[in-house]
C-alpha cells in the first residue's frame, strides 16, 4: 500500500532522533517563553530547556495534566497571540468546564497532514468516497478525518453521527467505501443490515477506520467479516492533537506514531518513573511541532506497550500497541469521555444536595449504554406522574447538555445503592472489551 | 376468571371526563370501578362497568377510542397486610403488576383490588393454586 | 472593508460580460456532461449556442427540486466522482435527500464567497467566531466554517444544540461573531438573561443569521439583546450553501448576491414569465462557476425582489430584498426545511398509525416550535401508558432522524382534527407574520 509520506515515515532512527531533539529543544523554550504555566513548572522542578542535551533528558522535565489544562481554562496555555489561532476544540473536563485547545494555520496544516498519513496507511485513496459518522463540532474527531480525507482527495459525505437506517440508505446510495466511526457503532451498522435483510455486499464498503475507543482484536475479526472490509484502529487525544497521533497500516501490529511530530514515553503510572521500551505502562507525549498548544510530558492516562522493532510495511516510527485501560476514572462511552465527577456535579445542581447515585454500564446489541441511578428523597418525589416524568426528563437534559451523550436516569429507592464503607461504589461496568 | 375493563383515551382537557360519564349514564351503564392515569398530554380512563359491550358501543359512537383489556380482581380482606400476602405470592412467582387500583366492597368487609399482569394466565394460576379469591367477572359486574 | 476588491466592485458593465461569459461556458458544460440537461434542453427546443446576450437565458428551461430527486443520487453531476471532494445534502419534499457534490475548486470559491460575506458584515482576522449552525450534511456549519478559516479568524465549531454550554462557552472564549439562526440567537439572548449573565459581559460584535425568514422588528429585538449587529445571509445547499448573498454592514439593506458566481432573475411563479428588476416575485438563480453540480435557472421558491441601484458600501453586485415567503408550503422551522407530505410520509411507514395529523408551528420563547398532532385510533390505542408513550416517543424520533427537527407529538382523540372538504388542514402557523 501506499506511503503518505516515505521521507518522513520510513525516516532512518538516527535522523528521527536528531530532528526530534531539535524540534524538542526548540518546544522547550518556545514553551517556557510564552506560557506562564510551562514557566512556573520549568521554574519549580530547576530545569531550563539548556539542560535537554540529549533525548532523555526529557524525563527531567515536569509532566503536564488534565488539572493544569483546567486551572489554565480557557486561553492560559496557548503559546501564540489569539489572533493567531484560527481553530478551537475542545474535550470535555473532569467538571463542568471544558479542556480547550488552539490550532495555528500550521497547526492546521501538519494535523491535516498526519490524518492524511494514516488514512492512507488504513489504505484510503483519492478515489474512496469517506463517510465520516462521528460527531461534528467541538470534539476533534470528525474535523481531524475531514480534513485528511480531503487532504488526500477523497471525496468526503460529513454524514456526523445518529439515525444508522439513513446512514445506511446513503452508503448504499452514495457508494460509500470508507467509513470512519467508532469500532462498535460499526457493529451497529452491521445489525442493522442484518436486521434489514441486507448482506455486506449491498454496499461498497472496502476500508474501516475505527477509534475513539478502546477495541478488542475479538471485536476487530467481527467487524471485518460481517462488513466485509479491512478494519485499522487509530488514535489520538485532544489534548495533543486529535485523531492522527498514530494509527495502524495494514499490517494492524500496532499503532505508527508520528514520532517526527510527537515523542511518546512510558511511564509507570503510580511512580511516574520512565519505563524501559517493552513494558506496560502510561503513555506520555510531549508535541513537537505544536505552536498554538504544545505539551510538554501530557499525562495520557492511557495504559499501553511501545514496540521499536521495524515494520514490514517499511515505516519506522514506533508502534503502540491497542490501549489496555485507564490509569484514571475516566469512562469512555460511546467514544465520549466521561468523568463519574461531571454527573455527581449535575445531580447535585438539580438536587441541591449530596446525591446518592450509581452509573451502570451496559451494552445494548454493540451500543454502549448508560444508566445514571439516582436515589429519590422527597425533594425530588411528586405524587403526580407527569412532573415526576419531567423531572427526570429536567435530569437526562441536563447530563446530555454536559456529558455530550444521552443517558438514561432511572429513579431507585432510598439507601438501595449499596454502600461500601459509607462511600457508594459509582461505577457498575458490565460492557465486555 | 378474566374480567373485562374498558380503557378510553382522553386528552388533558377540561370537560372530557364528564362527557364520558354523561355518555355512560345516558346509556344506562354503571361504573363499578375506575383509574385515571394521567401524563402531561393525555389520559387512560379504565372502568369497569355493568355492561361492558353496551358502554363500549356508546363510546366508540360518540366517538371515543376504546379498548376492552381482560384484568384480574381478587378479593382481598379488609385489614393490615390483606394486600401484601397476595404481592408476596406473585414475588414470589416472578409476575408483574403492569397496573393496579382498588376499591372496597359496599358492605365494607372485603377490598378488591384490579390488577393487569404481565402474564395475566400465570398470575390466575398461581394466586387460584395459593388459596386466594380471584372474582369471576359477573361478580364484579353487578357487585 | 471588502475582502475581494477587484471582483466586488466590478462595473457593472464588466460584471455583464464576465456573466455572459461564464454563462455560455456553464451552458455548453452541461450539454456535453449531463445528460438531463442535454435531454431537457432538446425538448426545449433550445442549445447553448443561442445564447447571444444575457436576456437570452429566459428561453431555457427551468430546473426544480423534483429534477434534483428524479435524478439522485448522482446523475445531475457534471464531473466524475472522483473529482468530487465534498458530498452534501438537504431534505427533499419525501425520503431521499437532495444530494450536491463539490469539486476542489468549488469548495475553494465557497470559501472565498463566504469570507467576503464575513468581511461584508463586518468581521476580520481578529474574530473569534463561535459557528452555532449545526454540522454534518446540511451545508450551513460547514459552509460558516470554510469561509471564517478563509478569512483567518478563530474557528469555534460550536454546532446546534446546548444551550447552556454554548453561553459558557461564549462568554469565556470571548467569542465576538456568532453564527445561527435568527430564531436561535433569539434563544440564546433569553437563555443569557435568565442564567442571570449580562450581555454586556461579553465581548459579541455582529451575527450573521441565516436560513429562515427573518422581520426587521426581529432584528431590532436581537440587535437589542444581544448587543450587536445582526446581518442576515442568504444561500442554500442546491445553490452552494450559506454565502450566495449577504447584507453590508454599512447599509444592512438589501443582500448583497455574488453575481461573478450566481445570475439572479425575478420570475412570477404562476407564469414562470421573467419580471424587471424592482417586482417581486419567486428568486430563480443560475449558477455560472460551479462545476460540481451546475444548475440553471433553479426555482428557489423564495419571494423577493432585485434592487440594482447602488449601494453606499461601494459594492456593485445587486442585492435581494430580505425574503418574505415562499412559493410553495414548505415550512422553515428553526432553520430546517420541513415539507408536510414528508412527515406524511414517516406517519404511514409506522404500523397502526393512519395519516390523520396536523402541524401547529409556533414560537415559543422566540424559538419556532413544532407540534405533530397525530390521532389515536383502535389500533395504536393501549390501556396502559408506557405503550402510548413509546408511540409518541417513536414519531418523535423518526422525525428527528429523517428531518433533523425535533418536535413534539401530541396524541390526539380520533376525528378531533378539523377536516375542512373531507382534507384535513395540514399546517397552522400560528408564529409572528414576517
């Protein structure tokens, strides 16, 4: 298959570590000179971007969190002028507020590119025709496709996320033959055709590209055989970037990092010690290239495995293997983050009190399910159905409003979630991966 | 040991309950028992009545939608914990209550309470087998 | 400030020779590439060589939105698919949406076209523009976006929908153009006030608002509550998307039509026969650079009229009067196009329920609102509850997934609807005349 971009892709380690150091050399102090926090961080742990000699020095350097990103909320860790920035996202918080990060037309420019790379690693063409079912808008999933897609000269149907029975009727009209979304909407898709009489063959579907969320190989073999198609994983985060910071080529052994714009390390979650390569640990990346937002050691929370070992499709950036979990409470649910604290935040807004709740969930055919379980007390109890029926719906509003995603509340008796040592247990996950 | 219930559906607007009862009355039908349940929209009017098929008929001619559903009464002792040992035998059976209402006999002894069941077979099956008095319609009818 | 000088203040004598031009170019194209148009124009009588001035275009014929359906998916294209870069989409009058493909370069005049319409409402570089159009297939997120990237600004792909988080977000990012419909911001300005925030708090410059009609007294209430200057855009997806003609901010009178890109004519609708400048009468628009998908001669079915004196903006590009209906029954509600006979449609395609309905569209909240009244009847009928509810919530659904409108449904007791000459009045509108 084709390689977007051979000179930097099949780069020889050498010359990938020689310019990695540059450009980190470079980040380091561009950090430190125009963002405050990147100042005071630098400043507390004594390092200045002179002490990076060579590439490990970068374990000197302090870590960035989710946390400093929310005490820096909105602007406080761009690095350029806002006049400068022509794109915004942002992902969802621990709490109410949002995580937001800045694009520079650069910015721009190199994330379209990368997307470009690992489309065309998952064997995307100019002549595929790629329907894009994530969601558009503040979340970076569907731009990040978009615009690789149109990069590489695809032709794009921005179909964003909801009603599979009409998302089918276009793939069939329109001849889809990519489709990117996340792995277990496309099992959803499958039921569906299988519910609608219809074979993988009734479309034109040839290439899957799959992420927002973790995924079994399990998972994987079904959707290649009852789609018909060769399904790749990919990743990214916000945070760093968006789609695109590494994503499987045919060979599906591992994710490429696109290490000439990212340096990943692992790291032992509970010491924050660097790991040797080979071992199980979480992922830290520092950006490269970023000029709107660059990060320095970004805390991932995602568990994984680094592999150094050469590809046999020729490229040479490291591979990480599929994401094994979290080293936080984050859920991820429909391809959404979620923090149990942002539902403990809205439950409390409308109750006015301490509430008592359970997040259980589920799987409903290959759709996640959530199901916020809220004690009633006679704050929230009506004797008449229809204002206890509107109060609920008040409740599912308002998560929907801050989680990005529907859950379903279901009212429960007093004290029936148990509790364990005076503290509720808040998350019941019976989704296999 | 079915009996029939008629349920009417009407919006939430002043003056619809009256035209039923006036309708019912007109035709001469008496109500035994009824539930009203209520959403923000619209409401389901269930009764049981002296003449199911008559009061049907008057309805759907004037207009209504009706449905007739087959329910259960049980007759139930009038004194603490008369209700819970029949919920305790369908627990203990596995068989829902999809809805219940009551009301208590004219002398005043016994309560009898309407249920419509998941599985309205299995729900006369076992309250019969546990010794509790599931009413036959024409008793109900005319009570 | 104009954003392209040299093309929007052309005389207008160049104006005309740069239309007749691309016009003859267009008409050619689209007798050698597609086929529809080559037959359409056969049975005419007409060929693209008769083309001697601009006046001439009256003689060809007209192209409708029931042409766009007779030939889904893809058979008004006019280039192959793989020179298609972009895929959109708008509801038609039943099932099947209207389909509208982009070459690279028409994406590229899009955006052009729409960051001349920022820059002619007032926006620079500098804006942080917070995008409240929804994304996905309908061409208006996407279409606001290109065209503030063009123009350098700060991009907030904010999308339809929460409310509240829209706010938070406005008044933190500092967003100072808000993109959305007239109704919309209206929303907004009530949802500010009664979170108790004060308008003045944030940093809100100019809105662009589109994609439904909107009242001069509606302007002034925005202009007031939002404090800022609210400009109203026009386009529509059969056509390119947002961006087709935008009011200046120096007049806000009249909207500016790119007529390098698009030739406006004013017909009467019963006729079809073509009126002077100034009559009002149904917007038809030929599109003389597109080459995805070229239309000629396309009945908008919106009622305006040509103004074609100049403008003390200095652009010479003739405006359209700001819309006051439409020539056919299709409702606009919150931005969204919605025909009856497609929620007819979705009401028989649900087992049980009979096509007995009625739309009451409303405004409540200065939001546009949609009631389905639909009429229980034996077979849709349940004694208990949750039965009529799943019911209601289905139609609810569906027509939120087939049309992107959410509604609410109302069960109705049987013959309740007026049926006036045994057909039920279909639509009350009962929202503020324009």
């Amino acid at each position: 298959m084709r390689i977007w971009d051979p000179d930097r892709e099949c780069m020889a380690r050498d010359q990938l570590t020689a310019l990695q150091f540059e450009q980190l050399r470079t980040t380091l102090e561009r950090a430190y000179r125009n963002v405050p926090c990147y100042q005071k961080k630098f400043l507390d742990a004594g390092v200045s971007a002179k002490d990076l000699r060579q590439l490990s020095d970068l374990a000197r350097f302090p870590f960035t969190t989710k946390e400093d990103l929310r005490l820096n909320y909105p602007y406080g860790m761009f690095a350029v002028p806002l006049r400068e920035v022509v794109r915004i996202h942002s992902s969802s918080g621990t709490t109410g507020k949002p995580t937001v990060v800045g694009y520079t037309r650069n910015d721009l420019n190199n994330w379209t590119e990368l997307v470009a790379r690992m489309m065309t690693a998952a064997g995307v063409t100019a002549d595929d025709i790629v329907h894009i079912a994530f969601g558009y808008g503040l979340f970076t999933g569907a731009f990040g496709l978009h615009y690789g897609a149109e990069r590489i000269g695809a032709s794009v149907i921005p179909i964003s996320s909801g009603n599979t029975e009409k998302q089918i009727m276009i793939m069939q009209d329109y001849q889809s033959s990519a489709l990117v979304c996340t792995p277990s909407y496309a099992l959803t898709i499958a039921d569906h055709l299988d519910r609608m009489g219809l074979g993988a063959d009734s479309l034109k579907l040839r290439v899957g590209l799959f992420g927002a969320e973790p995924w079994s190989e399990e998972m994987r073999r079904e959707i290649e055989s009852r789609l018909g198609i060769l399904a790749t994983d990919n990743f990214g985060l916000s945070e760093v970037m968006g789609p695109g910071v590494a994503g499987e080529c045919e060979y599906k052994c591992g994710m490429h990092i696109f290490e000439d714009h990212f340096i990943p390390e692992i790291i032992d979650p509970a010491t924050c010690e660097v790991l040797p390569p080979g071992s199980v640990g979480e992922l830290v990346l520092t950006t490269l290239t970023k000029e709107a937002f660059p990060m320095i050691r970004y805390r991932t929370r995602d568990i994984t495995r680094l592999h150094y070992d050469t590809c046999r499709c020729g490229r040479t950036m490291v591979r990480m293997e599929k994401t094994r979990g979290r080293s936080d409470d984050m859920l991820i649910v429909k391809g959404v983050n979620v923090f149990p604290t942002q539902i403990e935040e809205v439950l409390f807004q409308v109750e006015g009190c301490e509430p008592h709740y359970q997040l259980v969930l589920d799987r409903e055919g290959h759709m996640d399910t959530l199901e916020v379980q809220v004690e009633v007390n006679e704050t929230i109890f009506f004797d008449e159905m229809k204002k206890q029926r509107e109060f609920v719906g008040l409740v599912e509003k308002r998560l929907a409003a801050t989680l990005g995603l529907r859950a379903k509340v279901k009212l429960v008796e007093p004290a029936s979630i148990p509790r364990h040592e005076g503290k509720a247990k808040r998350v019941i996950d019976r989704r296999k991966t | 040991m079915k009996v029939e219930q008629i349920s009417i559906f009407i919006e939430n607007k002043s003056g619809r309950l009256a035209e039923v009862t006036r309708v019912l009355g007109e035709a001469g039908v008496n109500i035994r028992a009824l539930s009203l349940a209520d959403t923000s929209d619209f409401g389901i009017l269930r009764l049981i009545v002296d003449k199911t098929d008559t009061a049907k008929d008057v309805l759907k001619s004037k207009g209504f939608t009706v449905n007739k559903t087959e329910v259960v009464a049980v007759e139930v002792p009038d004194r603490p914990l008369g209700l819970n040992s029949i919920l305790q035998v369908l627990d203990a059976s596995r068989i829902n209550v999809e809805y219940m209402y009551a009301f208590v006999e004219r002398c005043g002894e016994n309560a009898v309470i309407i249920f419509r069941f998941d599985d309205t077979e299995g729900a006369i099956r076992v309250l019969t087998e546990q010794g509790v008095k599931v009413l036959v319609g024409e008793r109900v009818y005319c009570m | 400030m104009i954003w392209n000088d040299e093309f929007e203040t052309l005389p207008r004598e160049a104006i005309e020779s740069l239309q007749f031009k691309r016009l003859r170019q267009t008409l050619e194209r689209v007798n050698a590439t597609v086929p529809f148009y080559r037959e359409h124009f056969r049975r005419a009588g007409v060929t693209p060589e008769q083309l001697k001035s601009l006046d001439d275009l009256r003689r060809f014929p007209f192209t409708l939105k029931q042409d766009m359906r007779d030939n889904y998916p893809y058979g008004l294209f006019a280039v192959p698919l793989e020179q298609i870069v972009r895929i959109h989409a708008s509801s038609g009058t039943t099932g099947k949406p209207t389909v509208v493909g982009y070459t690279r370069r028409d994406i590229d005049t899009w955006s052009e076209l729409m960051a001349r319409s920022f820059v002619a409402a007032g926006a620079h570089k500098g804006d942080v523009i917070h995008n409240a159009y929804g994304y996905g297939l309908f061409t208006g997120g996407l279409g606001a976006h290109y065209g503030a990237e063009r123009l350098g600004a700060s991009v907030i792909p904010m999308s339809g929908g929460n409310t509240k988080k829209q706010i938070m977000i406005m008044q933190d990012f500092g967003s100072t153009v808000l993109t959305c419909t007239p109704s919309y911001s209206l929303f907004l300005a009530e949802s500010v006030a009664e979170m108790g925030l004060d308008i003045r708090d944030f940093k809100l410059r100019i809105g662009i608002f589109g994609a439904e009609p909107w009242s001069e007294k509606m302007r002034d209430e925005i202009e007031a509550k939002l404090n800022l200057k609210a400009i109203d855009i026009y386009g529509l997806s059969e056509i390119l998307g947002p961006g087709v003609a935008i009011e200046c901010n120096e007049a806000q009178n009249g909207l500016h039509m790119w007529e390098d890109h698009f030739l406006p004519e004013i017909i009467n609708p019963d006729t079809g026969e073509v009126l002077p400048d100034g009559e009002r009468g149904e917007l038809v628009i030929t599109t003389i650079t597109k080459e995805g998908i070229p239309l000629i001669r396309y009945r908008t079915r919106d009622i305006t009229r040509l103004i074609a004196e100049p403008c003390i903006c200095g652009r010479t590009h003739k405006r359209i009067e700001r819309l006051s209906g439409r020539s056919d029954d299709m409702l606009i509600i919150r931005g969204v196009n919605v025909f009856p006979s497609q929620i007819e449609s979705i009401l028989i395609n649900i087992e049980g329920v009979e096509p007995h309905y009625q739309l009451i569209v409303d405004r409540e909240e200065n939001l546009d609102s949609l009631e389905v009244q639909v009429e229980v009847n034996e077979r849709t009928f349940s004694d208990e509850i949750k039965v009529l509810q799943e019911l209601s919530n289905r139609i609810r659904k569906e027509i939120k997934d087939l049309l992107g409108v959410t509604c609410k449904v109302r069960l109705v007791e049987t013959k309740t609807i007026t049926r006036s000459e045994g057909k039920a009045k279909r639509v009350i509108d009962n929202r503020p005349q324009l």
